[in-house]
C-alpha cells in the first residue's frame, strides 16, 4: 500500500514539473497608439456687450438734440468733432438761457413732440427737470468703473441718476487790483462787513435765480454764515444786480465798484485772462459753488446716442477736453488741473459749499428768506 502511495505521489511531482517547463513565457505587452487628437471645436464670435449693443444702436441712430445754456463754444466745438469722428453721430445744439430750454422741454411733452435728447443746465435747470418728472433715470456707464472723483458727479441725484453733474466752478470775492491794496484784500467773508466797503460793492441778486442765489443758500446756514452775517452784509449798500453777468464783472474790472461777492465766475476769469485788474479771493471759512449738468430726458428720441455722449463726458479724455474748452475743473481725479484759473481749482483751499438737493428743490423758500433779509424786488 505504501509503495503503491508513494509511486503515486512520484507521479504527481513528474507530471507537475513536465507542466512547468513547457509553459509559455507571458507575452510582452505590445505599446499602444496614443489617442489622435480631438479636432478642435469650431470657435464662436464673441458675444456682443451691453454696451456694445448700445454703441451700434447710437450710430444707426446718427444723431442728438441737446439744449443748452453753459456749454462754452470750445467745448461744443470739441464735443461735436470727437462724436462725429468717433462714433458718426452729429450734435444739433440749440443754445439758450436755462429758463427758454425748461419751457421748450415742457411744451414738448405738452405736445407729445419730443425733440430734445438732453437737456444742459445749472442746478436749477437740473432740478426742474427732476421736479416735473421729465428726466429719465441715466443707466451706469463703463467709464465711471474705477473712477475716483473730485466732485461726485451724481452728487444731487444718487439713487435715481437723474441728473448728471459735469462742472464745479467754486467762487468766493472778486477785487479790483488796482483799487484794493494787497493789504486791504479780505481773508474772510466778514472782512468784507467793514464799513469801508459801504457802497463799494457789486453783487448778483441773491433774490432771484443766480450764482448768489447758490451761494446764499449754502452760505446763510448756521453751519457756514448765517442770517446773522446776511442782514450785516444787507446794510452794506450794494449794488444787486440780476442775471448781468457781464455787466457785474465790468463795474469791478472798470473801477466803478471795488468787489464783488459771491460774483459770475466763469465771466469774471475770462475777464482776467483777457487782462483786467482783477483778482479772486478765496476766503477761509469756504467758499459758495457754481454747478452745471446735464439731463437724460424722456422719451429722447435718440437715447442710445445720448448715453454714449454721456459715458464719453465722464471717460478721461472727455473730462479733459470739457476741462479745457470750459475753462473748468475736472470733477475726474486723473485728469491735471494745470490750464485752471488757480483760485477755482478742486481739492485745495477753503472748504467748498455745495447746495443740497433739498435746498435747490425749495427754492421759493430760499428766495423769500433774501428778500426779508435784502428787501422786496
């Protein structure tokens, strides 16, 4: 039985070991192809902005009406090459005192027979539009991404952007060089209650639409001057002025009044630039504010145009070039202020006084408080 075991177990190592030796070696894995490369996808024209949505619709609309009454002929000049150069859309400017441009805008929609796009004014003209619900609401633009202002330029209507600011002119007391030593120039607005000022003085009326209208409603709050200041200044016996720009600037430049407070600014620096003895005097505790801009309207029956002359206002160049045919500062912070009358810079000096929305909205009010504390018309 053992031997029969054991042959067994013989025969079982044999058979195994005959296995082993006439296995086949593993075949070598053969390399494969790499993937051929993926056609590339057929590519997309990138697809049209917003904004670039808007620029196309302004040129197939070709053109803009816009009033106005502060805009220099430098500048429209300049604003008429660069949007017909740029954009092929042609500027009609109808230029006229703020108060002939709120009634042309009113019988217009009066009528139903909307022509004007915009609507450029001062403050006053601004808020008239916003009162009588006529003024659209100016959609955000691409230059006012990043931008850092001086001024800024929705100052008056933030949440609803209804009028846009494009100009501070800030102010203060025009003198004659030659008739006010450099001794005798008032440092503050109280220098200016002297008695020996009595008489000598010219002023804008303050009792009707005006730079002193927006002076005298910043400067006659507790805060800046006060009524106690403004009824001193009424005994003065001033020469009031309405709506005389030039006929202001004149009385000081030809010696015929010795200052001139709260005055037309912008008049009164191209009088100096074209050589009169004047100067103005910024005084200590601030200064009052000139302030134009502009309004989208309804119903403009070029509102693509308008919004891409609105966003070129507000890009650097176009606050350069406003900046230089205006004669005024930019409200962009970028832009130098080299080419401007130094007195009338931003972000130097006295602190400067602007007139709030509410207090430009209640104008009635303001005009009343001048004429108990300077007298009835």
């Amino acid at each position: 039985m053992k031997k029969v075991l054991m042959v067994s177990l013989m025969i079982l190592l044999m058979v195994s070991l005959l296995l082993s030796c006439t296995s086949k070696p593993a075949a070598t894995p053969v390399p494969t192809a790499p993937p051929a490369p993926k056609a590339p996808a057929p590519t997309e024209p990138p697809k049209e902005s917003v904004w670039d949505k808007t620029v196309k619709a302004a040129r197939e609309e070709g053109m803009i009406t816009l009033y106005a009454s502060w805009i220099r002929k430098d500048a429209e000049k300049t604003i008429t090459e660069v949007m017909n150069q740029k954009y092929g859309i042609k500027v009609e400017w109808v230029m006229g005192r703020g108060a002939q441009n709120n009634e042309k805008v009113r019988m217009e929609f009066q009528t139903g027979n909307h022509v004007s796009d915009l609507i450029a004014g001062g403050h006053t003209v601004g808020v008239v539009q916003m009162q009588r619900d006529f003024a659209a609401s100016i959609p955000p633009l691409p230059a006012e991404r990043n931008a850092q202002w001086r001024v800024d330029p929705w100052i008056f209507d933030k949440e609803q952007r209804r009028f846009l600011v494009l100009e501070i002119y800030p102010g203060g007391i025009f003198l004659n060089t030659e008739l006010v030593k450099p001794e005798d120039e008032p440092k503050s607005w109280y220098d200016i209650l002297d008695p020996k000022w009595k008489g000598k003085m010219v002023m804008d009326d303050p009792r009707v639409s005006g730079p002193a209208s927006l002076w005298f409603v910043s400067a006659v709050k507790e805060d800046a001057l006060g009524q106690d200041f403004m009824r001193k200044l009424a005994t003065q016996d001033m020469l009031l002025l309405r709506r005389a720009y030039r006929e202001i600037v004149d009385h000081v430049a030809k010696g015929s009044k010795h200052l001139c407070p709260a005055g037309p600014t912008v008049s009164a620096v191209e009088a100096v630039r074209a050589g009169a003895p004047m100067k103005l005097v910024v005084p200590k505790e601030g200064t009052g504010s000139i302030g134009n801009g502009i309004n989208l309207l309804k119903n403009a029956p070029h509102p693509n145009a308008a919004a891409v002359l609105l966003n070129w206002l507000l890009t650097e160049e176009g606050q350069t070039k406003l900046s230089q045919g205006q004669g005024s500062p930019a409200l962009l912070k970028t832009v130098p202020q080299d080419w401007v009358f130094e007195a009338t810079r931003l972000d130097q000096g006295p602190p400067l006084w602007i007139p709030t929305r509410a207090d430009l909205e209640d104008q009635r009010a303001t005009y009343a408080l001048a004429k108990t504390i300077f007298g009835q018309d």
